[in-house]
C-alpha cells in the first residue's frame, strides 16, 4: 500500500496538480529533455539607451569531449519574444566573445533575451549528453568597462539532431505566493533595475512593492525599482532569479539575485 501511494505521489499527474495548488511541489521538471540536447539559459541583452552587451562563452565539445568544428545556433529576441534575429557561428574557437550592439542587432534599440545551441555535425554520443553552457554576459553602459554575470536559469533546450525544441524546466502554480527576496539594500543606489526573464511559456504574475505586472511566455521585463531597502517578488513562478542592474555615481554593478 505504502509503495502505490509512493508511486501516485511521484506520479506526473500528482506532481502537475501539487505544483498548481501548492502543495510541496516540485520546482523543476527536466523529465521532458531528450537524449543529445544542448540547453541554453535565457539571456538577457541590452541596446537600450547606451548599453552594449557582451556574451562570452566556451566550445563545450572541445573542451568536454576533444572534438573540433562544432558550431554555435543564436537567436534573438525582443522583449515580447518576437525574433530579431538568428546567426551561426562557425569554427568557433575554445573561448568567444561576442558584441551585441544596436549595430549587430540591425539597429534595433531596446531588450529582450537570447538562446545558445552548441551543435556538431557529426558528434555521436553514445550515452544521455546533454550540453548546458551559463556562459557570461558583460554589460556596458556609457561605454565603461562592462559588469559581467553567468546565465542564471534553464529555459530552452534544442536536440542536436532534428531541433526539436523543449521548454517549462521550471514549474507554476496558481496561485501568486512564491516568494523571492533579493539579498541587497538598495537604499545608496541612484537607481536600480531588475531584468526578469520568463522561463516558462505561461504567463506568470509578479507582484513587486503592490505593484502587478503580468509576463507572458518567455517574455522579458525590465522593472525600475524605488530607493528601498528590500526587493520581494511574488510570483506564481517558482523559481525567478531576476538580473539586478545597480547605478551609483556613473558605475554599474549587475548580478543575478
């Protein structure tokens, strides 16, 4: 009896309706990804006002598994998840860096989010390979030197092979009492942003000082944040974990919270 109960509290079912009601639930599901799948993060970028983005990243087949000529699937999005732009780099070398500017994006202004594939024509994995790369993102503003932070959270993945695509790693609820406190007074800041970046394809609901914002899938927010001592989310999301932009005296601190 002990083992049937086990296995329906374990079951699929039971995890997707513990998850929505509350009731100890699970905050990721990675049962979805496939054999042979490169996972990318949800990376945010910036062109807004004087921002530059960098994106600095590794060959993981080089350095994981000796092989050469793989390649590097890109896609851009704005902030409401429409496509600006896709590009592959190839021959890439064991460390990269990539500029992205209104001039590399077409002159598009604003923000929004991208994805990274690493692919290879020929690799053959024998066993489940899956390739997750935090890369680091620099950000530039009024040309200073960048403040650079990891990826932060698994959102999309794509199969080497037919490009299929998977997403909801990370699980909702319905009701909005997930809570998130990022660890920092920001009371000494002239100004402070958060960069949240949807890692579900549901929209989610964020509520920040009494103030309500609704996120569609996969979407990004860029949120201005009051002189306060404390940022508290609440979201029906159960893990967010927002890019922090802090402003003081012409410098710029970003981290993840």
């Amino acid at each position: 009896m002990t083992s049937l109960v086990k296995k329906i509290y374990r079951s699929g079912l039971s995890i997707h309706v513990r998850n929505k009601i509350g009731f100890r639930p699970s905050y990721f599901d990675f049962s979805k990804l496939e054999k042979n799948t490169s996972i990318s993060d949800g990376f945010p970028w910036r062109t807004d006002g004087s921002f530059k983005t960098i994106f600095r990243f590794n060959d993981l087949f080089k350095l994981f598994y000796k092989v050469d000529n793989s390649y590097l699937d890109l896609h851009f999005y704005n902030n409401e998840f429409n496509l600006i732009k896709s590009i592959t780099l190839n021959s890439i070398k064991l460390t990269n860096e990539l500029l992205i500017d209104k001039k590399f994006l077409n002159n598009y202004e604003g923000y929004g989010s991208f994805f990274a594939f690493h692919k290879h024509k020929n690799f053959n994995a024998k066993n489940f390979t899956v390739l997750h790369n935090k890369c680091y993102l620099g950000f530039s503003f009024n040309n200073n030197l960048p403040s650079f932070v990891h990826g932060n959270i698994y959102v999309l993945s794509e199969n080497f092979a037919n490009k299929t695509r998977t997403s909801n790693f990370i699980n909702t609820s319905f009701f909005c009492n997930r809570k998130w406190r990022i660890q920092n007074n920001f009371d000494d800041f002239e100004k402070t942003e958060i960069v949240i970046v949807n890692p579900t394809t549901n929209k989610i609901k964020l509520i920040i000082k009494d103030k309500i914002y609704f996120l569609a899938g996969l979407c990004t927010k860029l949120i201005n944040i009051d002189k306060t001592s404390e940022v508290l989310i609440r979201s029906n999301c159960y893990f967010l974990r927002p890019a922090v932009f802090n402003y003081k005296k012409g410098y710029l601190d970003v981290y993840h919270s």
